[in-house]
C-alpha cells in the first residue's frame, strides 16, 4: 500500500454508540497531530460527528469525514484516503457490502465487529481474489467476537508446541465469569441474519456448519456445547455460550489459514461454567432457557451501557488444551472492562494500528486477527488494552 495516503485510521460510524468509544479511546490514548497516528472520525453528518468529537474530548483538529453506506461514492472516497477503515456500523451484512468490496478493490485495509459468520462466508467467496490482487487485508471479528478466543487458542497451542513439541488437539474455551451486556449491534446482527436465513436455505449451512469459515475444509465432528453438561475436569457444571457459534468458525478459520497448525483433527468448542453442585447446575439450566439477547427489550442498535457499567464489567475465560498423548496445557484471557463495548472498543482500535504500525508488509486477503496479526496483537492489547494472556499451569 502506498504511504501517501491522507490517515492511517478512519473510525466509520464514528457517532455510533461503539464508534464513539473507538474515537474517545484513540483521542486519550494517543491524541492527534505530533507523532500520534493519523486517524479521522467517520459518519453521515459532519454536524453530528463534530457534535461527539466535542462531547468526548478529542481536539477540535480533530479530522472529520463524511461517508454514508447508501452512497457509494462517499464510500469509495473514504477508501481511497486511509491505510485502514475501522467500522463499527452493523449489521454488517446490511452496511457492509460495499465497503468491502471498496477496501478489496482499493488496497485499503479493514477491520469489522462483525459476528456474522454467513456474511463473512459470502464476502470471502465474493471479494479473496480481489483482495489478495490488491493486497488488502480484511479482518472480520476484530472485537470481543472473537479476539480473546481466537488469539486465546493460537497463544495456548504455542505454548502447547514449546512444553511438548505438538499443537493440543482438543481445546475447551471456558468462560470463567464475565459481567457486562450486550451491544445493540450483537442483537440486531442476530435479527438480521435470521431474516436472510428465512430467505435463504444456504445461510441456514453456513451457520450450522462450524467449519463454513475453514477454506474449503471440512474436519471432525464437533461438540455442539449447547445443554449443560458437568465438566469433571474443571469440577464445574458448564452451559451454553451466545458467542460460540461465531468464535468456533473464527477459530477454526484461523486455524485453516495457519495450514492446520493445530492439526486436521482439531476439536474445539466453548461453553460458560456455572459452578460445581446443585446451584452451579440450577444456574446452567436458567442459561440455557434464557434470551441472552433480552428479547424486544434488549438493547437497540446506538444503546448501550453507561460509563460506570463498561468500566465495572471484566470477563476471564480458561483454555483447557490436551494433546493426543494426554498432555494438559492451561491457558487464560482476561480483559478490564466489559465485554461488548469498553474492551470491544480498545480491541479494534488497537487491531487497526497493529495493521498500520506492526505488521505493514503481509498478503492481502480475507483475514482473522489471529492468523494475520497473531502474537504482534496479543502485545498490543497486553501493553494498551487492559487485557492478559497467560498460561496457568
């Protein structure tokens, strides 16, 4: 990519519920002009996005842009002046179409929330030999779906290969606790790609299948994590997770674009622990009939938690990896804020910049942030973003 392009950085849907975090964390944490990077907030109304760059802090210099999904030339535009686009407006699969195809044809690197496993599967069908050709890289799930997990695998599987010189064939993801809701954006990602499934039979495919994302690869049969289940191993009663469906494809992804480094006969699934007992099983059984998503009174798209609720929340989740030969490796994730908005925000955030500043140079295509960016991103969030990686045995 050429560096004669305007910023590094341009936050899309920047007056957005997650898009302001996103400019509120780039503006406290490396601020503009000097030696920061170049980075713009992104939106339809540059009235409105003025209005927010004010209301959070960031310097009046501050650059602002002008882009709306329904016209095509703003978009292309926008494309044309940065080395990244950051996007933070979903669903993805009803605003995205055409920045992806825009970041494919021009180059341009792009990093998305995107937790919508159907949609990602018709970009890559749609726009991988034009992104390799023009050596963007598209990053999809570059918040908390999936980059605990994904990176939470590939960093326990290198553990793996240091204590025993072979990947862990069978990894659990256990989320250990974790407070915090979820965005308005998760909610209606899950409606709208319920709507295109009722549409059309071979979304229904690529959501049941958990290698839909896998390059063509179809391995073994997987758990399907979704009934409470005692776990021996943890001592604990486990249920099912809402993440799941879209980090076990991304993991699976990941491990197909890294040539099957945790072998072809990788299995993997994640589930929530509830605890031991008949309380831990009592609260397994209440997850597993509830709406996670909370229904017509769950979050709309641009709602969210307020301060003290994002900077309260936490989540930790253990990785429980064996190798063929038995062998036992233990790793954990942890992050400081709440799951779905004030670490989401840090980590694309922080994923964007890793692309610009760590890893400049590598072939365009369609991409997870594990495969891609790897232990260059674990770094960063470990250094910048309030989260931990760690083995723990």
């Amino acid at each position: 990519m050429t560096d004669s392009r305007e910023f590094d950085v341009i936050v899309y849907g920047a007056s957005g519920f997650t898009g302001r975090l996103v400019a509120e964390y780039l503006a406290g944490q490396y601020g503009v002009g000097g030696d920061a990077p170049k980075w713009a907030m992104a939106g339809r109304s540059e009235e409105k996005l003025a209005a927010v760059r004010d209301e959070i802090g960031a310097p009046a210099e501050t650059p602002l842009v002008v882009a709306d999904a329904n016209d095509a030339a703003s978009i292309e535009d926008m494309v044309k002046r940065t080395k990244v686009v950051l996007t933070t407006v979903g669903p993805y699969q009803l605003y995205g179409n055409e920045l992806v195809e825009a970041c494919s044809t021009h180059g341009t690197d792009y990093c998305d929330l995107s937790g919508e496993p159907a949609w990602m599967r018709q970009m890559i069908d749609a726009h991988q030999d034009k992104a390799k050709a023009s050596g963007a890289r598209i990053v999809f799930s570059s918040g908390f779906d999936s980059i605990p997990f994904d990176c939470g695998v590939l960093m326990l599987q290198k553990e793996a290969q240091s204590r025993f010189g072979k990947p862990a064939t069978r990894v659990k993801g256990r989320v250990r606790a974790m407070q915090g809701t979820f965005s308005g954006g998760t909610a209606a990602s899950l409606k709208a790609t319920m709507a295109a499934a009722a549409k059309d039979p071979q979304v229904i495919q690529y959501l049941m299948n958990p290698f839909s994302l896998a390059e063509g690869f179809e391995g073994p049969e997987q758990p399907k994590g979704n009934k409470p289940e005692y776990d021996e191993q943890l001592g604990s009663w486990a249920t099912s997770f809402i993440m799941a469906p879209i980090n076990t494809k991304n993991v699976h992804r990941t491990n197909a674009l890294l040539g099957h480094s945790y072998g072809k006969n990788f299995v993997y699934d994640e589930m929530m622990l509830t605890g031991p007992g008949e309380q831990g099983e009592k609260i397994a059984q209440g997850v597993a009939n509830s709406d996670p998503m909370g229904g017509e009174d769950g979050p709309k798209p641009g709602e969210g938690p307020d301060k003290e609720e994002r900077e309260n929340g936490f989540y930790d989740v253990l990785f429980v990896g064996n190798t063929d030969d038995g062998e036992t490796v233990l790793y954990s994730v942890k992050g400081d804020k709440d799951p779905g908005y004030g670490s989401t925000s840090k980590m694309i955030a922080e994923t964007a910049l890793c692309l610009v500043q760590d890893v400049p140079q590598s072939n365009g295509g369609m991409w997870t942030p594990g495969a891609l960016l790897g232990e260059k991103l674990v770094g960063r969030l470990q250094a910048k973003a309030g989260l931990t990686f760690a083995p723990e045995n």
